[in-house]
C-alpha cells in the first residue's frame, strides 16, 4: 500500500501554508470584488 512519511509536515510547515494559501485566498477575493464593480471596464 501506501507508506507516506508524514514526518516533514510539522506545525511551522503546516502554519506556513495556511498562512499563504488565506493570504492567496483574501487577495483573490479582493481582485474579485474590484473586477465586479460597476466602474470596471467590461470585458463583453
């Protein structure tokens, strides 16, 4: 079967990849949310 080491995710691993993937997530969000806006030029 599978035998995955999963000793390399520790708690800083982990944390720092939480981190950036709610920055990633918050930065999209807001390009979101300034592409949406009636003042945005329209791509149709």
């Amino acid at each position: 079967m599978l035998n995955l080491d999963f000793a390399f995710l520790t708690p800083e691993v982990l944390s720092s990849y939480v981190l950036k993937g709610l920055l990633f997530s918050l930065q999209l969000t807001v390009f979101a949310m300034l592409g949406a806006s009636p003042s945005a030029p329209s791509w149709r």
